[in-house]
C-alpha cells in the first residue's frame, strides 16, 4: 500500500499521484504541465498499460490533460469523475487535442520552409476521443466500490463545475487507510457554483495549496471593479481583453457583466458588444446549463427559477468560426473580448493580444491565477514587449488585475479546510502550490496544527500502512526544458501495443484451454509475419 508523487510537486500544474493498493494501481489525477516546468518529473513507476483507474479530481487541463497522452501508450483502464466533470472533459480534451494538432501544424509549415525537422503534437484527435470513451460519471456523495479493497467518494471541492474532493478507502492485509485527494479547493462567495464542502476524517491529506502564501482581498465589489474598467476602456475608444478559462471563469465573468448591465453600471454604451470568442466556451455554457440542479448555488438558482438565464444578456455574441474570431479585431467598435487560454499560453487570446496590446486605448483584464512562465505572468509583471507567433509586440495597453476573483481558496480558506478535520490525519502532504509555497504552508501546519506535514518532490514514495517514507526524492530543477513528444511514431505506437498485450494475456489467466490455444495461435502467426 503505497503513494508515489508524480506531478504538481513544488509546482502548480501537472497535477498526479499513484497509488498501489493490493493489485490495483491507480492514478489520482492525469495532469498536463503549463507555464514554466520548474522540477523534473519521475515516470510512474509502471507502464501506462498496467494503470487499472485514474480517478479525476476535475476537467482542468492541468488535472485531466494529460490523459490522452496516456491512452496513446497503452492505458485502457477505467476513469472516474463526476457526472459535470465527465461532461466537461468531453469538450476540454477535445479542445487541447485540436490546440495540439494545430499548433503542431503551424509549427511545422514554419519547419519545413527552413528546413528543420517536424514536430508532433503531444496527441491528437483520436487519442482524446479514445480517453474520453473510458470516462465514467457519479453523483456527488455516491459511495463507488472501485476495485478490492478499494472504495471511493466524490465530496464537491467549490472550484469548479464538478470539481471533487476524493474520499478514497484503502484495505490490504488486515490493514485500512483513510486518504483524502482535496482536487482544488473552491474560493467561498463565488458566482453560479456552491462553497467548497468539508470533510471531517482521514488518515492520509494530498491538499493543494495554490494560495497557501496570500490572502485574496475581503469585500471586493467584482462587478463595480469590471464596470469602471469597462467604462473607462470604452470612454478611450478601446477594447476590454479578458483572457479566461473557457469552462468557470468565462461562465462567472458573464455572470458579472449580466449584472452590470442589469444595474447600467455603464453609461454612454447601451448595449455595449460582449464577444465570447471560444467554441469551447460555449459548449461549456450549455454543461452548466444541464447540471445546474446538482452544481448551482442557491442565489444562481434562485436566477433560474425566475426564469432569468444567469450568464446570459443583451449585445452577447459567441464566435465559433475562425472568420467571425478574426472579424472580432476588423470591427472598430469598443468591445468587451473574452477569450481562452486563461494564462494566454495557447488558443484565441494570442491572436486578440497581438491586435490589442500596443494599442494604449486598449485594456487586457487578469482574473484568474498565472503560473510562472506563462505569458500571462508576464504581461501581469509588467513586461514591456511580448513575442506572439514570431513578431514582437510592444505593451502599451492598460494591464489590469481583479484580484480576489480566483476559483482557489486562499491561505484562510486552505487553513478552514484543513481545520475542518474534527480528527487530526497523521500526515498532511502539500502539493500544488509553488516552490517555497509548499515548503512553508507544510511547516505552519507542523507548528500551528501539531500535525505531521510535508512537501514531497516528484519520486518521493510514502509506505501508507507503516507511515514511513520509502525514498524521499530531492527536487531536480529542470536545466533545460525540451518539449516532450507524444509516443506516436510508428515504433513508438508498437512498443505501446506490447505492452498492452502483455496486459492482455495477463488477464487470460486461467483461461479455458481452447480459447489460450487459439489466441496463441493468432501472436505465433502475427510474430511469424513481421518477425525479421
């Protein structure tokens, strides 16, 4: 019975842990990295065919993005989540696989132009649609018998729609162990989801701390905030440009505007055009939509029940086609732009950067976290030129911060969730939160609480029967980052499918005799015909 740390540790984004409990292995999470790769990351310890389950904290790409890349190694296993989440990631997997290939073949046509050698994407299409076909969906509460001696629970976490906490129940060898996965845990007071949900007991604490250095500031109006700096934007002729995530953020901040406009927090620009530039967005908008009974919060439903759309106005326009992306940025009218990526790492937001930032009129709005290296940090630390697709762009345009508005408990909230544990757990791990972060909201624990913490780096591995480290890793800071390749190369793929078979004639064992013969007829056969 043993945890290993994989990724998010002493970093942010990546987010995964494996789990060995009995025969079963299993994934806590299956994380993409964003932004800046700080620490290397180990390789689990077994080959992706061998994984059983990935349990899925919620759909962020930095928690789920990473499981198409498994499902092209070999992993057929079972994916648990919540019902929202399972629909979520239908549409976010998708969506990073299309960023991938697309990215790719830009990058490409500039390769072979220069002569260079070709990239892949990290995945492609049909890697996402095969991890999304292994998904599963349960409700809130629901107590899910996953494998033996395994048992597991969805708490809702308030970060996100569908975001969970994971209560999961471990037995082997006469010995049982309570762990708890805290996903990302929920800022309270936030529009259209409900305040993170407690729990009371555990053996074991994977917590995140993403704010565990900082307090978001109390009693911030967001809509009085957004509608001066739209009124003001637009008072100089310009463009509001709101980088956000297309599923939470984008929801919330049409939430804020609705209001806005419903209290005509805006003079002089009746109507004034809000543009979603994201076909994702507004998939995403139809999720919350259907699950807005078991997710909403009571105020939002209290919306619905009026027969008034929450996130839904007059002057709102989805753009989905590349040609409607592209006319946001012809028509000269002052407008309100809200596009993904959230950290302007990747999609549309680059190219309403690239059209906006110089321009002094215009304003580029931050309200949410930007993971160091990401583009978004650096406009946020006061970068004055950016590069976007090969050309420097000078940074005149107003860079404004909501602060408070982040989908992340702060260091109070991280502190009452913790506390919420009427008994104390035996070891509090802190992961999810950057470098020093996690080192010292481990110790404060140690000091404040009486609880044993720590701050484990990627390879590190806990023995959860004994309670003792097996190996603490040290961190090894990345020298130079080099982009990882998805295993599709034809000999790659190959070595993928051996491993999958090997799983699979593992899985015969004690097979009727008939049916082996016959299965080792059809490999002897296939090995006779490539065998060179």
């Amino acid at each position: 019975m043993k945890l290993e740390f994989i990724g998010a540790d002493h970093e942010v984004t990546g987010s995964c842990h494996y789990l060995e409990i009995g025969k079963t292995k299993l994934f806590v999470d299956c994380g993409m990295e964003q932004g800046q790769n700080v620490y290397e990351n180990v390789e689990p310890p077994v080959n992706y065919s061998e994984i059983d389950f990935v349990l899925l904290t919620h759909a962020h790409i930095d928690h789920a993005g990473y499981l198409p890349y498994i499902y092209a190694r070999g992993f057929r296993g079972r994916i648990l989540a919540t019902e929202a989440t399972a629909d979520l990631c239908n549409i976010l997997l998708q969506d990073s696989a299309h960023i991938q290939e697309m990215e790719a073949e830009w990058k490409n046509r500039k390769a072979r132009r220069a002569g260079k050698p070709e990239v892949e994407p990290l995945y492609e299409m049909k890697d996402a649609l095969g991890a999304i076909g292994l998904i599963e969906g349960y409700s809130y509460g629901e107590i899910i018998p996953v494998a033996e001696g395994i048992t597991i629970r969805f708490v809702d976490a308030g970060h996100l729609l569908g975001s969970a906490s994971i209560e999961l129940w471990a037995r082997e060898d006469q010995v049982e162990k309570k762990l708890v996965f805290s996903g990302d845990i929920g800022n309270t007071n936030k529009p259209l989801i409900r305040d993170p949900q407690y729990i009371e007991s555990a053996d074991y604490v994977i917590m995140e701390c993403t704010y565990g250095d900082r307090y978001h500031k109390k009693d911030v109006n967001y809509e009085r905030d957004l509608a001066r700096i739209i009124q003001e934007t637009l008072d100089r002729g310009g463009n509001v440009v709101i980088p956000a995530f297309a599923v939470g953020r984008t929801q919330e901040l049409l939430y804020f505007i609705r209001q806005i406009k419903a209290d005509k927090m805006v003079n002089g620009h009746d109507n004034f055009p809000v543009y979603v530039d994201s076909p994702l967005a507004v998939e995403a908008t139809h999720v919350f939509k259907e699950n807005m009974l078991e997710c909403y919060d009571e105020e939002t439903s209290r919306l619905v029940a009026q027969g008034i759309n929450p996130i839904d106005f007059p002057g709102l326009k989805l753009s989905i086609s590349t040609d409607e992306s592209k006319n946001i940025n012809f028509d000269q009218t002052p407008k309100v732009i809200i596009s993904a990526a959230g950290m302007c790492d990747a999609g549309r937001i680059r190219h309403h950067l690239k059209h906006n930032l110089w321009r002094p009129e215009c304003s580029v709005v931050f309200a949410g976290y930007q993971a160091s290296g990401t583009l978004g940090r650096s406009l946020l630390e006061g970068a004055k030129e950016v590069r976007l697709f090969g050309e420097a762009i000078e940074v005149k345009a107003h860079i404004e911060l909501i602060d408070g508005i982040s989908g992340h408990a702060d260091r109070g909230g991280l502190q009452r969730w913790i506390r919420s544990f009427t008994t104390k757990p035996s070891h509090v791990f802190m992961v999810h939160g950057e470098d020093q972060v996690c080192t010292k909201f481990a110790q404060e624990l140690q000091e404040d609480m009486g609880v044993e913490a720590s701050a484990p780096f990627s390879g590190s591995v806990f023995d959860l029967a004994s309670g003792c480290w097996i190996r603490e890793a040290a961190g090894i800071p990345v020298i130079k980052a080099e982009p990882k390749k998805k295993p599709s190369t034809a000999y790659e793929r190959l070595t993928a499918a051996g491993q999958l078979l090997l799983q699979v004639i593992r899985h015969n064992e004690g097979g009727a005799n008939k049916d082996l013969a016959k299965f080792t007829d059809q490999i002897m056969s296939l090995c006779s015909k490539w065998d060179r």
